[in-house]
C-alpha cells in the first residue's frame, strides 16, 4: 500500500485514528513532560490500547500486518501532533525495532516475544551503539561468551533509550573475536533478553531535549542469555540488524517531518495574529517567504520518504531512498523548527510558546541514528559509484 497524491480510505482511517488519541495531549502535557522528565506513560497505553504498537506486525502474533508506508503515517501523525520526539521516541522501538524477531526468530520466538510487546506488557530497549566504536558496529567490544546454559554478556552501551523502565533489552555482541573471522562484521549476534536490573546498570545521560524519554549508558556484568534467546544464527547479528535499517530511516524522516509540520503550523498562526506597526507580521515577504521555503522542503522531503517506505513495502531496495528521505527530512524538520522559532522573535526562546521545545528535538533526526556525513558517503558511493573514503 503506498501513499499517492491523496492517502487511501484505509490510510486516512489510520490517520483520524491517531490524530483521535492524540488530541488528547496537547502541548502543555508536552511541555509537561518535557520539564520532569516524566514519561507519556498514558500517551503509550492509549497507542497501545487501540492497537496501534503491532501497526506493521504480523496478523499471526496479534498485529496489524501492515506495511513501513502505514508505520510511516503513524509516526508523522503522532509527530506533527505537537508531540514531537518526545511522543514519537516513546513508541518508536515497539513500531519497527522488533522486527529482527518477526524476520530471523524461530516461531516459537515470535509467539513468546512479540505479543507482549504489542499490547505494551513488556517494554523493550535497543542497546548497539558503544562509547568506542559509535557507528562503527564491527568494532563493538561487548562480549558474549559461551556458558553451558547460554552466554554470558559483559560490556557497555551508550544512548540506549528507555532502559530505566525497559524490562528486555535487544542487544548485539561479539560472540566471535574480531581476529577469529573472516570478515570484521562476522561474529556479532544478537539477543532478546529480560533486562536483569542485578546485572545492568542504567544510568540516564543528561541531554538537550526530548527529556521525558531518557538515553542511557549501560554498564553489562555477567548477564546470563539463553539459546533461546539468540535471534537468528550466531554470528549473523550484524546482516540481522542491517535488514532493519531502512526502516528506522524512514522512520526517522517521518517523524521529522510531521515535527517541522507542527512548527510551520505555530508559526503561520503567530505570523498571523502578531500585529507589528499595524500589520501583521505574516503580510511582509521576510517573514512569507522562509515559511513557505519550510513547507516545500517539507513536502518534497515526504514524497521521497513514502517513496522508500513504498519500495520497501514491495520488497524493492530503498536503500539510497531511505538514507536521502532520512537526511532532506531531518534537514527539513531542523530548517521549519529555527524558522518557527525566528518567526515567533523573543517569544519563539519562551517555553510558553513551545516551538523551542520543537527545536532543540529536531537536533535528533540530524544525528541519530547515522550521521548526515554518513548518509552523503552512502550515497557517494552505492549510488554515484565513488570509491569508498574512509
């Protein structure tokens, strides 16, 4: 199912649907969260009550078996709500992030794991990114050493999200050393595992925004996995987790998305109504033209994403889709937030008009979780045919 010039039936019911539950969190409740730190949690079990967490799961473990373009919607919607990251971040994981179960799980797997995290029983975490390695994966350090019952896991991780209310953790290893493989990227694997408090310490990083949904670093002594736990082959964790990345691009450029779409919408109701030397501030062209300049950046951003969402629901590659839809996206979504913000002057730096909140959380999709630099370099290469540069 793709989305064309105008959404299906079944598209726009999805969307009223969303738009539904999230009237019922307006920006003070954003705002709200985003001073105590507090997580949505009744935000999530509304989602989570209507359905909403299996969108893009199979039928067959209690999901809706819809496609990345129906995710994609989902998360634009909840986004452009006003929610943001600090909604969209809450439910991100649940959307896609298990996906490695539903692909490379055995049956029993995904009978066992998934409709827990559907119905929002068990809450999830990611842990891949490390303190030495950062987007350099085949070089992570945590290791998995065979037990007579399992593995053991030692090492660290850093910028793991959710983790202080997570009760299992998907986390990737090196069951393998490095100078033991063929290729550096053999020999990671990866788990689903309950978080054992006993044996991980969480501890939140303090940072920029998106407060509510706290990033953590992970300090992993001696946590006991089972084979049972082991998602896929050993050693194929790094072609497990690369099956999974166009996605979260994707993602991640919806979500910017629908976050620009929110500030666009405060601004041009501010430009409106602010009256200046006694007009409004919207009828002068220094003020029209950047907000239409964000709202074609927006909208040329979102056809390339639901392109790749629409190649990847077809079985096509989208890689060079889902890396540029995750970069004109982000870029877009940071350029509507500052505009918004400059649009409102002073009072775009007060938290009482929330566009500040929007743009310290469109600083998420430049970064996270590849860089913009990495991204040209994918192009440069896959796409152009440039020689590798680093």
């Amino acid at each position: 199912m793709t989305i064309g010039i105008e959404p299906t039936e079944a598209q726009s019911a999805i969307k009223e649907a969303i738009e539904k539950i999230c009237s019922k969190y307006d920006d003070h409740y954003w705002l709200k969260t985003d001073e105590s730190g507090d997580f949505p949690e009744q935000f999530v079990a509304d989602v989570a009550a209507g359905g909403w967490l299996g969108v893009a799961m199979p039928e067959s473990v209690g999901g809706a078996g819809l496609g990345l373009t129906e995710a994609a919607l989902m998360m634009q919607t909840v986004a452009a709500s006003g929610a943001g990251f600090s909604g969209a971040s809450a439910i991100h994981l649940n959307i896609f992030g298990l996906m490695p179960i539903v692909k490379f799980g055995t049956p029993e797997q995904q009978q066992r794991f998934l409709p827990p995290a559907i119905d929002g029983t068990d809450k999830a975490c990611f842990a891949v990114t490390e303190p030495n390695s950062g987007l350099d994966t085949a070089s992570l350090e945590t290791r998995a050493e065979r037990t007579n019952r399992g593995y053991r896991i030692r090492g660290r991780k850093i910028w793991t999200t959710n983790a202080q209310r997570a009760n299992k953790i998907l986390i990737i290893a090196r069951t393998t050393p490095k100078d033991q493989v063929r290729r550096p990227t053999d020999g990671l694997s990866l788990f689903y595992a309950d978080f054992d408090r006993t044996r991980i310490e969480a501890n939140p990083i303090p940072k920029m925004g998106r407060k509510a949904v706290e990033c953590n670093t992970l300090f992993i002594e001696d946590l006991e996995v089972s084979d049972a736990e082991l998602i896929g082959e050993e050693g194929a964790g790094f072609k497990i987790l690369l099956s999974g990345l166009n996605p979260e691009r994707v993602l991640f450029a919806a979500e910017a998305i629908g976050l620009g779409r929110a500030a666009l919408k405060r601004a041009a109701q501010y430009a409106k109504e602010r009256i200046v030397f006694g007009r409004p501030i919207g009828q002068n062209q220094g003020i029209q033209h950047p907000l239409a300049r964000a709202w074609a950046e927006l909208e040329a951003a979102d056809l390339l994403t639901f392109k790749a969402a629409a190649l990847y629901d077809s079985g096509r590659d989208c890689g060079a889709e889902a890396n540029a839809a995750k970069y004109l996206g982000a870029e877009a979504g940071f350029r509507a937030c500052e505009t918004s913000v400059l649009v409102h002057g002073g009072m775009g730096y007060a938290k009482e008009y929330f566009v500040e909140r929007y743009f310290r959380e469109a600083m998420i999709a430049r970064i996270a979780p590849v860089s913009r630099e990495m991204i040209l370099n994918y192009i440069a290469e896959r796409v152009l045919g440039l020689p590798k540069s680093y």
